[in-house]
C-alpha cells in the first residue's frame, strides 16, 4: 500500500487558481489566478521569480510575455469577442492557436501578434492543441462529442470526426498530445478518458470512471502514465506497453482489467479502483 505525501505548499494567492503549467527544465511552475497574477516559482525552494499583474486585462485578450523577464511579447492578442477558453503554441513558437466562447479558432504570428486567420465554427471551442508537425490544429466544441481536425495550410476540416465519447453528453472538456506527439488523451463529462491514435485517428483506449465527470488529463514526462483529476483527486494510470506499441500502428488485442492508483490529496491515502481498461483493435 502506497501512501502519498504532499510535497509542496504555494501560497499567497488572492483568490482560485484556474490554470498551471511546468516549464519544459523541470524546475519551474507557472500558475493563473482569479486574483489576476501570473506567478512563476522555482519548485526546489518555492521562491517566487516573477509577480505578473494583470487586473484589469479582459479575459478574451491572450498576451504573451517572456517568462523570464515578464516582458509583452505579443499581445494583447485583439479579435476575441467573447471568453477564450484554451489555447496552445506551435512546435516552432512562431505561432498560437486560440479557442473560444465566441465560436472561432484564430491563428495568431507570435512575432507581433497579428492574426493570421480566423476559422469560424458551429460551437464555442472547448479545448485545442496543435500537432507536433504544425500542420493541424485538433479541437472539440461545446454541444459537441466530436473532435475535429482543421488543416492549417487549407483552412479545411482534415479527414472525418474522431467519435467515440457519449453523444448524450454535451461536453469535451480537455484534449492534450503525450510528450512525443503519437497519442491524444481527451476528457469529458460522459465520465471517461480517451486515448486516440494520431496517425489514424482511432480510439485506442477507455478509462471509465464512475459517476464522476472528468475535466481534465495529462501525460507524465516520460509518456508512461496517465494522470486524470476527479474531484479532490488524481487518479495515476499505467499506460500499457502494448498501448504504446500501437501509436506506431501495432495491433492491440483486448486487454485485462487494470488498478487505477487514486492519491486522495486531503488525507494522503491512496485508494483504489479496478476499473475496466478496454482495447480497442487496431487495422494496420
């Protein structure tokens, strides 16, 4: 029996914290609050490098700032006519994608901020990344169990719709690519997680939880794991090596049920379910 410790503290904040990200050296974490602060701490002492205010800033007017310095680099990005609800930078940080309320993904030149494009669609846009290649842009809109590819060098939808979360459901709430780009995972409150195979386009995997919706999902450094947060709690998942074989187009075969590892972060214990891995075939 496992037990999970808490690690680290951050404190000082105003107000909820809605976002977070780590810095690709591993030594760094960004945080976003309701207190309107971007703040930028160092995790081997929890000292604070850099205090970015931003009260008054409109919520559908990204910026880009240096994160070093806290510098503008771009921005305010200016189009948005409502709340913008995700957006993600190209592999080669010359561009960003942005989603929002106001039913259009944009593409902006980081360089100077001017919009490149606009593409306009039925629903507001929940959740985006851009592929590592650079060349699609992969996102799921409210009211809306699909996701959907857009090209970004014809400006068109690439290929059909990824089905496969609940239609009775309205929602996909997260989309993020494994560190080598072969995987998709997205989240919804049909209460599961979804791997999907880049290359094809195919459901690899089910994670279901229980009665629970699940709102958002990442991938550990090393592409292994599956971290999914539910309520008070992060459930981890072990990708199977099978699974990982099958972003390069492998054939899977029906799998047996795996533990998920749930760390209760208020009483440090760790529970567990058995919850039903279920594998889908791959065609080469």
């Amino acid at each position: 029996m496992f037990r999970c410790t808490r690690v680290k503290i951050f404190t000082g904040y105003e107000d909820d914290i809605y976002a977070l990200a780590t810095f690709p050296d591993g030594e760094r974490i960004a945080t976003g609050s309701v207190d309107g602060t971007i703040r930028i701490r160092r995790f081997e002492d929890d000292r604070e490098m850099n205090h970015l205010v931003e009260r008054n800033t409109l919520y559908w007017q990204p910026w880009v700032r240096d994160a070093e310095t806290g510098k503008v680099v771009a921005g305010p990005l200016d189009g948005h006519i409502n709340a913008v609800f995700t957006l993600d930078i190209s592999p080669d940080d010359e561009r960003i994608a942005t989603g929002s309320a106001d039913r259009t993904i944009r593409i902006w030149r980081l360089e100077d901020g001017r919009e490149m494009k606009k593409w306009v669609v039925k629903n507001g846009v929940r959740t985006l990344v851009i592929l590592r290649d650079g060349k699609q842009v992969v996102s799921a809109e409210d009211d809306d169990l699909v996701i959907r590819c857009l090209d970004t060098f014809t400006w068109k939808q690439a290929g059909v719709p990824w089905i496969g979360h609940d239609r009775d459901i309205t929602r996909l709430t997260h989309l993020i690519l494994n560190p080598v780009g072969t995987l998709l995972a997205s989240t919804s409150i049909d209460n599961t997680v979804r791997l999907w195979q880049i290359q094809t386009s195919t459901e690899l995997a089910l994670y279901e939880h229980s009665d629970n919706n699940v709102f958002s999902v990442a991938f550990s450094v090393d592409g292994r794991f599956i971290f999914s947060r539910l309520d008070e709690q992060i459930l981890r998942w072990k990708i199977p090596e099978g699974l990982l074989a099958a972003a390069s187009g492998d054939v899977l075969v029906e799998g047996p049920k795996t533990e998920a590892n749930t760390f209760n972060c208020h009483s440090a214990h760790k529970l567990t379910h058995t919850l039903q891995l279920i594998y889908k075939l791959i065609l080469n």
